[in-house]
C-alpha cells in the first residue's frame, strides 16, 4: 500500500508486518540506545533458526495444495474440492479413478465422481493417518466446534468454493510469513476481523474446522522434528487464536472540532504500524525505570537523549519528578521552559516555525488548521515561549491524550487517523531534520485555504506538449504550472490562424465560411458526382475520382491512411454508389471502432474533444465555453453523441456541406510556429543570426599604439620582479674538507625546513649525530633534509597542530621550495599521509623525480622563484609571505569557505 503525499513530503509506505530484527532495532532506535542483552540474544536465536524456519516454509509451501484440500474434504460435501484450486495439483500427487476416460476430468471432479489417494511421500496422510487422527481422539485437530456442518459443493456454488480455496491459501500463506518473520504480526494484522466476515459468506465453525485441519496436516509433515513440530503449532495457534477474536474497534481521534472528532483509523493499520512506545512516570517504578522515562521526555522535547548530545541533565527537575514532587505534565511544562529549549527551538527561528515546532514537541502533532496557527501565533507573539507552552500543556487535548504522568509521543501516521489538509508537512515535521528547516511550512499552506482556485487549464496542469493544447495558456517552458496555471480565464477567447485568405476569416465574415483557401491553404477534396449536393461554391476543386476522396476522408479523419483491414468497405461502396453522401462516410468513419480506440478510449475526454474537434470540424475550440458544451454532451449522452452534433452543426453545414472532405482551416499560433521550425521548412534567411565581427578585448589591450624605446621595453620586462627573486642564494655542499660550507649548509637547511635558526642547545640534544653524519659523508644532504622531516621537533611543530591539508602545503614548501599544484596533487599527498603516515608523505617528496631534478642529492631545497610554472606562481608567493603560526588559512583550499553563523 502507498500514500501519496499532497504537501511535498516524500512517499509513505506502510509495512504491513512486523520481523524480530525489525521489531527489536526500531524499539532501540527510537529510545536512542543500543540493543540490550535480551534483545541479542532474541536476535541470535532468531538467526540460529533461519536455516530451520525457511526449510519449514518450503515444505508447507510444497506441499500447500495438499493441505488445503485435506482440510476443504473436511468440510465440504457432495463433490471434490480440488477441481477448485487456483493451480492443478501434481500427477504424482494423486491417482485418479474413473468412469470414461473421454469425460472431462474437472467436471467429474465437481460431480464428485473422481477421488484422490496421497502417495507414501507425504508426511503422513492417507489412510493411515486418517485412522490415526480418528483414534489420537481428535487432539491434533482439535475440538469439532457444536455448530458446525458440512456444507454442500452444488448448493454453495462455484464461485464460492474457488473463494473459500483461495482463503484457505491465503491463511496457510500467512503461517509461512510469519514463521520466516518470527513475529506473528502479520498473522494479526490479516487475520483478526476476518470472523464476521467470513460468518456473513460462510461458516465460521467451518472454517475454524478447516484451520484445525490444516494445522494437523502441517504437523504430520514434522512428525519427527520437534523443533519443526513445536513452531509450526504455535503459529497456527496464533492463527486459530486471533481468527476467534472478535473484530477490533476502529481507533477514533479526538479533537475540539467537528472536522477532527470522529476520524478513524481501522486498527489492522495500528497493529501494522512500527510500535512506538509509550512511557508514564509511576511511583513504583524502579530508579533504572524512572530514569529511562526521563530519558524519554528528554528524547521528545530535544529531540535527542541530551544526556549524551550535550552531556547534560537539568537534575534538580530529574530529582523532583522522581521524588513525585512534580508530575510529568509539569516536567514536560519546563523542560520547554528551560533556557536550553529556547536556544535549540526558539531563538534560531521566527514565531511560526518555532510554533510548529512547539506542536510536535508537546501535542506530537503539527498544527491541523489555519485558525489554529492564527489562534497560537498571537498567543505567540503577545506572550512569548512562555505563553505558547503554557497554552499547549494546559490544552484539553493534552489532557485527553497524555494526561499527568504520560511522556508526549509522536501522533504519526500508524497512531492515529491523520488528516489530508496537513498530511505533506506534517511527515516532514516528523522528520529528524525538522529543526534544520528554516521556513515554516503549515502557514503557507494554510493561507491557500480561503481563497478561489484559479481558472485551471483544461488540461489540468499537466502542461500537455502536443500542440492541441487549450490556448496559449503556458508561455514558456520555463513557467511552473502549478504555481500559475492559467494566465488566461475561463472566458478568454482562444487565438486562431485562418488557413486561407485573412478576409475570410469567419469571426470577421461569417458569410464566407464556405469559402476555399485556394493556394494559401491546404488542398480540398470534394466529390462532384452526387447531384445538388454543391454547396454554392466553385467546383474548381472538385475531385472525379472517388478512391482519392476516399483516402483523403481515411486520412483526415484518422490522421493516416489505415491498414486494409480497418477499412470500411461496404460504406466506401454505398459512397461509390451515391447512396451516401460524404458526410455520412465521415460520419461512418468517425463511429467506427477502430476511431473510437485512437481518439476516445485513451484519452481523458477534453483531450478526446480537442482531437475530435479539429478532425471533424477543421479547427481547434475557441474556449472554455465552446468546451465546456461538448463535455456536458459527453457526459449526458456520449461518444456517438458528439460525432453527431459536430457533423450536424451549422458551421460544419456552412463550411463543407454534403461533399467537402473536412480540411484544417484553422490552427494555434503554436502550431504554425512548430511547422515552421520544421527542417526543410524555414526559408532562405528567416531566422538567420547576424554576426558582427568584433576584435577581442584582449586583442585591443595587448595592441601598441606608441613607439617605444629599447629602455622602455626592458623596464616593462622586468615589471613586478623583485630583488629576492634574482639574487636567490643556493646552498651545495661541494666539499666535505671545507668545515665552513659544511656549516653553512646545515644551518641553511635548519631554516628552509623549520622556517628558522635552530638554537645550539636544541642541535646538540636532537641534531648532533646527524650533522656528524653529514660532516663525514656517512649521509647526503636529500638524506638530511628527510631525517629532518622525520624527526619529533617537526612532527611537533608543523604536523601535530594542523590538519593534513594544511601539512601538505607545508610539507611542499620545506621539501619541494613550492605551493601545491592543484588539487589532484593534495589529493595523492592526502592519501599517502592518511594511510602511511609524515614519514611516508616525507619520502613520497624527497624521493620524487621532481625533488632529483631541481635539488638532487648535494642541495638544500630553496624558493623556486624562477623555476615555477606561471599559475602556481602566486600561491607560492602567498604561501612564503604568511606568518606560518599565525595563519591557519589554506593557500589551495577544497572548496569556498562558508561562514556557519554559530
């Protein structure tokens, strides 16, 4: 079952049953908690029998037909119930007995002619087990209740044994799903309040016989598994069980209103629906129970356990309704009160979102009418949070629904009956979402209440895109129907072009509706050889043959020529006769079957009228008046109805007469547009895009349009290039014998991968061996610098207080003298980082072809000013000119920052 949503919210479909996982993980998730011990284990015996439940399943379902029938013998008399089952029952299943083997087998088998023997592969059926069941005393099918008799296959009736056979099925269908499910929800849900039903078509005795039947045939295929035996008989009891309950009562609504008192909703729907429990705060609740409805209040009011969101609790409330000083009713009162309710549900909001809110948290509902939000928006506005709570708590539907100790708990839709005119935002305002949503939703969709619907396309607001379409009521493709569907009213005239010379127009000459287009128009095919049945006007165009009249009336009338076998033959002979003129033929052909089916039976009946309008008639309808006469003809009198007032009216009489083959001569401007645009329609020029040649702007910039001097051009060179750029120091280390360069080189790299002069005391305790290492060529500089990316002082300072993008560009500026290229470079940085760590990331750069070419193994990396590509130019001078403490913005970011406004 599906349920449209009329307000925007996405679909709702219900689920009709109810499984162990499901059951158990919908009560946790909605308590906000894990699943506890009983719950688990309850899941781990479910799944330890899974293997065991379906296998039960494919036996019952293998040997449905059987079991069915065993019970339908039971109750049935004077024929054989199995000549109605909906599908044949095996041959190796049954041996049949009987009279002729030309007579029919299914009416031998509804005479009662015919029997049936199970074969040994049964569970147990039979003889032998008919004796059994006869001396076991009746125990496994149990008592024979007092009223029940057999009830007679001729008297009943065909078509009510197939339906009793086909419940039967459906019962013993129901046990499988509920044995695989684990869960006799389902077996609930379909099966209680079916005992009047059944009691005003059948018996009820019979059929509780039947079930008993049924479960005594299913057992015997168990016999020796007492697992198997023992859940096949609890779920059949389940269904024995619930089919002796009497039918429940709907659940009514309650309300202040006559439009909400009294709406119902039927109790298969509660039973279905996911089980939402409900908490009450009692005085001999133990102190874990009393805090779990605490915890439920907080759950409804917050919308979250705020003992673990914000790891707080407003305790001396929790004391005080624990003690019974408060009721719940109170608690709830000020929980809604609390500072922390107005910073989550108040403050961020306006006064009408925040009261829909309001609605959900304490009535478990959203608002149900514009009067209602107008009645809670003033007391909103005059008096605050305060007021809007007060009004709610102290409503008589708080009363009636939750009283003084019950926690508020969500009304959707398996709780109670839900209403129409708020069904759309009332499911989203049950969303978990619903505080994220800025714009209240109820009073826009309220205000639309009080006034008049709009003149609607005729349509609908389908936007239909065939060009039949009533009027020039959509512009533009880009219009939103739904929210302007009709520019135009229901007493605008439609726009028509005439097809044919514009002074005979017919709404500015009406005497010259008879007249032919000539070459302006389309080409007109009338029949000359019907004495006086001219219409007046030239017989110019008039056609001799009538085989050409014939297939110009088949394609107007049907937009094409039809197949040979849709043709009307004997009217085409009476035509070629003259003993029907070729309105009549139109009219022949417009009755006929096969137009019936192209132009009416598929078509919702204004479209239909608009097709048949311009087809018989030549022309669209001129409006919602001229249509709206055709719909109340339809609807009065028919099809055959309108075929006949359009072929005897006055226009068709005065534009084609007895012997004219209808023509298009009118169009919408719509449709002479879209004939035009056709490829190989659009003439010579028409439409044409007139390009102007333009000289690009970075063309005129770039010109010169002075002389310039060999000085001048140099300095234009040279603009915007700094003095560090040229006079970059690059430390080698050529010679291990020069003490001083050695200590140079150190000291350079000391600056290029930390950003400054190391102290003496930080060297000798971190930095000793490696520079010894250095000193006596044991390591080159490459190996250097990378141990001193690895080494805890960096990992201190430029990797453990920022997060990996920022590290990258760092990492890139100390390793590789530069800012990253682009985000796909970041990207396998990232990578590297995230899954193998700084050292890792660190060899990624010093050991990459890159580092090799520009630095090799003797050089200290440096700021490559003149080496960089021109677009990564200023983001290395950005990355170099930023203090690198002070400045946590990233030089590459992912995307634009967004200010959060918290």
């Amino acid at each position: 079952m599906s349920i449209k949503a009329s307000g925007g919210s996405s679909v709702a479909r219900p689920q009709l049953y109810q499984t162990v996982p499901v059951s158990a993980i919908s009560q946790a998730e909605q308590q906000d908690r894990y699943l506890e011990n009983s719950e688990l284990k309850e899941l781990t015996t479910y799944f330890s029998s899974g293997s065991k439940r379906l296998e039960i399943a494919q036996i019952i379902a293998n040997n449905s037909d059987l079991i069915v029938s065993r019970a339908a013998n039971r109750i049935f008399t004077g024929g054989s119930p199995m000549a109605y089952l909906e599908k044949p029952v095996e041959e190796e299943e049954m041996a049949m007995v009987g009279v002729g083997a030309t007579e029919n087998l299914q009416e031998k088998m509804k005479l009662g002619n015919v029997t049936y023997v199970e074969t040994s592969s049964g569970g147990g059926g039979g003889l032998l087990g008919g004796l059994r069941s006869i001396f076991s005393g009746g125990t496994a099918t149990g008592a024979t209740p007092p009223g029940f008799r057999p009830i007679n296959v001729s008297r009943y009736g065909p078509s009510n044994m197939q339906k009793s056979l086909r419940d039967l099925s459906w019962f013993l269908r129901y046990v499988t799903y509920a044995i695989v499910a684990g869960d006799t929800n389902i077996i609930t849900v379909n099966t209680r309040g079916l005992r009047e039903v059944i009691e005003n078509a059948c018996s009820t005795d019979a059929t509780l016989v039947a079930l008993q039947t049924m479960r005594a045939s299913s057992i015997d295929y168990f016999k020796r598994d007492n697992e198997a035996k023992a859940l096949v008989t609890q779920y059949f009891d389940v269904l024995i069980n619930e089919f002796k309950a009497p039918t429940p009562a709907n659940k009514l609504r309650q309300g202040s209103s006559s439009d909400q008192q009294g709406l119902e909703l039927p109790l298969s729907y509660f039973n279905a629906a996911a089980k939402r429990q409900k908490f009450v705060m009692k005085p001999g609740l133990s102190p874990l129970e009393k805090q779990s409805v605490i915890k439920a209040a907080y759950r409804q009011i917050f919308e979250r356990d705020i003992t673990k969101a914000y790891s707080q609790s407003i305790s001396y409330l929790e004391s005080q309704v624990k003690n019974g000083d408060i009721s719940m009713k109170e608690f709830v009162r000020r929980l809604g009160k609390s500072p922390l309710y107005q910073k989550q549900f108040y403050q961020p909001f306006i006064n009408s979102r925040a009261l829909e809110l309001a609605f959900r948290h304490f009535l478990g509902r959203g608002p149900s009418s514009r009067e209602e939000v107008q009645d809670y928006f003033s007391i909103v506005s005059k008096g605050g949070l305060a007021a809007l709570i007060d009004a709610l708590v102290d409503s008589q539907e708080y009363s009636d629904y939750f009283g003084e100790e019950t926690v508020p708990y969500i009304r959707g839709l398996g709780q109670e009956a839900q209403e129409c005119r708020n069904w759309g935002m009332q499911q989203d305002l049950f969303n978990y979402s619903a505080p994220f949503r800025k714009v209240p939703q109820f009073i826009t969709t309220f205000a639309k209440y009080d006034r008049p619907l709009p003149d609607q396309h005729v349509y609908g607001s389908g936007n239909d895109p065939l060009e039949i379409q009533f009027g020039a009521i959509f512009p533009k493709e880009t219009r939103n129907p739904n929210s302007s569907p009709a520019p135009f009213s229901k007493d605008t005239k439609r726009i028509l072009i005439h097809r044919g010379a514009g002074i005979n127009n017919q709404n500015s000459n009406p005497a010259a509706r008879g007249e032919f287009p000539g070459s302006l128009g389309p080409k007109v095919f009338r029949l000359d050889q019907l004495p006086g049945s001219s219409n007046g006007a030239s017989v110019k165009f008039s056609e001799s043959s009538t085989q050409a009249v014939i297939l110009a009336c088949y394609r107007q009338v049907f937009g094409r020529a039809v197949y040979d076998g849709q043709r009307l033959k004997v009217a085409e002979i009476r035509l070629e006769n003259g003993d029907i003129p070729v309105r009549e033929f139109i009219r022949m052909l417009a009755k006929s079957d096969v137009f019936r089916s192209m132009y009416w039976s598929n078509l919702y009946v204004v479209k239909a009228i608009e097709y048949i309008h311009r087809r018989l008639l030549g022309r669209p309808t001129y409006g919602r008046a001229e249509m709206n006469k055709y719909f109340d003809l339809c609807s009065k009198k028919g099809f055959y109805a309108l075929i006949d007032e359009i072929l005897d009216s006055v226009e068709y009489n005065e534009a084609f007469g007895e012997d004219t083959v209808p023509y298009e001569r009118y169009l919408t401007p719509g449709g002479l547009q879209l004939r035009k645009n056709r490829p190989g329609s659009i003439g010579e020029g028409i439409g044409a895009k007139v390009e102007k040649e333009e000289t690009p702007r970075f063309v005129e910039l770039g010109a010169v349009k002075e002389l310039r001097s060999e000085p001048d051009i140099q300095f234009r060179i040279q603009q915007g290039v700094t003095v560090q750029r040229e006079q970059t120091k690059v430390f080698k280390l050529t010679s291990l014998y020069d003490k001083v360069a050695v200590k140079n080189v150190i000291l350079a790299a000391y600056r290029q991968v930390f950003e400054r002069d190391i102290p003496p005391f930080v060297v000798k305790n971190e930095f000793t061996a490696l520079e010894s290492k250095l000193s006596n060529g044991e390591i080159t500089v490459k190996e250097f610098i990378e141990s001193l990316g690895r080494s805890e002082r960096y990992i201190k300072q430029f990797y453990t207080p920022y997060p990996n993008t920022k590290v990258i560009e760092l990492g890139t500026k100390h390793f590789l003298g530069r800012a990253p290229l682009n985000q796909k470079e970041i990207q396998k940085y990232n990578q590297i980082l995230a899954a193998e760590g700084l050292g890792a990331f660190i060899g990624a750069m010093v050991n990459s072809m890159e580092y090799l070419q520009v630095f090799g193994e003797d050089t200290v990396p440096y700021r490559r000013f003149p080496t960089l590509p021109a677009a990564n130019f200023p983001n290395t001078e950005k990355l170099y000119n930023k203090l690198t403490k002070q400045d946590e913005e990233l030089v590459v970011p992912s995307f634009k920052p967004v200010k959060t406004g918290l």
